[in-house]
C-alpha cells in the first residue's frame, strides 16, 4: 500500500511538471504536500527520492526539494539523445508498421487537435510529447517507452523554461506528415520528418530566457494523486 501511495504521489507530481503547473525552482515542502496528498512526510519523502532519480526533482541538503532546472548544456544533452533514439525507433516502425499502429496514431492526434481547438496548454503540451512514447508502445516495446517518457518529462521542464511563445505551434503538423510517411512506409521520409521535427523543436529553445517562477499551494490546487 505505502509503495502504491508513493507511486502515485510521484505520478502526480509528475503530471504537474509535465503539465507546467508546477514551474522550475518550486520549492516542494514536504509538509505541504503531505497536507495535500493526506499522507505522512515519509510517503512524501520517498516520492521525491523517486522523481530525483529521473532528474525532475533537485534534492538539496539542508534546503529540501526543488522542481529542477535544467542547464542549457542539459537540454542540449537531452535533444542529442533524443535523436539518437528516435531516429532508429522511426527506422524500426517503418518496417514492422500495421494498420492497427497508425490508428492508433492518428486517433491520437486527433487528441492533440481538440487540446490546442480549446486552448488546453497542458494537456497539448503532455499530448504533443506522448506522440512520441505512444509511438513506441505501439512497437510493443515497452523498455524504449519507458525511457523515451523519463526524456519527455526532462522535456517538458526545458520546453518550459526555454521554449519561446511560437515555437510550439508547428509540431501537431510535424507529427501528422510523420504518420503520412510511416503509413506510406517511407523510410527515408519518415526519418527525415522525425529529425527534422527535433530539430525545429530544439531551435525553439531560447537560452537567454528568465527563469518561471511559481508557488507551490497555487500548482497544488490543480493536482491530486
């Protein structure tokens, strides 16, 4: 049970991260969240230990927890991995690609499409970023979803912090000329549209930008585990 409610808290916090509710360099207290969840401050600490671990949450000695920041060399970091990995998961789809998968595909972007039809940020933002990790399961492997959802949630706090007010605009167009192209099953298109769209993704990004800042009791009212 304690490790269920752990889970969840952590699942939770991660969908406030992901869903920019809850901003770099919040200060997550761990009393308060142990008020909001109705939990003890163990559960609370073990769910933070847990996020540190996928690099979403800053554990600082004698200050407590942060939302992380990620640094611009980070972000870079990020992006280069992505492309590495989603680069061979396009080849990989091309060649195993059934009817079902891209059904699947394309019933998600129709998600996408009603999020940003009403203006819904976070859930376009968690839904442009699924894409990716829906892309996978549909491969049936599980172990690349895994890992391409940690460097999404990594994703979501750089877009957050880096991503300019335009930049995002283009990538529900990016993702269906990528399911044209599987669907096709054009490998080299397809490829090429998937690291382009990464590309156009990164170029958003711009370093110079302020950092957001937030309170945790205000993120805390749109969140429950």
């Amino acid at each position: 049970m304690e490790t269920s409610s752990t889970s969840a808290i952590a699942d939770a916090l991660t969908r406030a991260i992901v869903e920019h509710k809850l901003l770099p360099g919040t200060k997550l207290a761990e009393q308060k969240l142990a008020d909001h969840f109705g939990v003890s401050r163990t559960l609370v600490r073990q769910a933070l230990f847990q996020l540190s671990q996928n690099r979403l949450v800053t554990l600082a000695p004698a200050r407590g927890a942060f939302v992380a920041t990620p640094s611009v060399e980070e972000a870079q970091q990020v992006f280069a991995v992505r492309r590495m990995l989603e680069t061979e998961m396009t080849r990989a789809f091309v060649r195993q690609v059934k009817p079902a998968q891209i059904k699947a595909l394309k019933a998600h972007i129709t998600a996408e499409k009603k999020a940003m039809d009403r203006n819904d940020v976070g859930q376009r933002t968690e839904l442009l970023g699924d894409f990716h990790v829906v892309m996978a399961e549909q491969m049936g492997n599980h172990v690349l979803a895994q890992i391409l959802g940690e460097l999404l949630s990594r994703c979501a706090l750089i877009t957050l912090m880096y991503q300019s007010a335009s930049a995002a605009e283009h990538s529900h167009e990016e993702h269906e000329a990528i399911v044209t192209a599987l669907a096709a099953k054009d490998e080299a298109l397809a490829v090429r549209l998937m690291q382009e769209h990464l590309q156009h993704v990164e170029e958003g990004l711009t370093f110079d930008r302020d950092m957001p800042s937030s309170d945790l009791s205000m993120a805390l009212s749109g969140i429950a585990a």
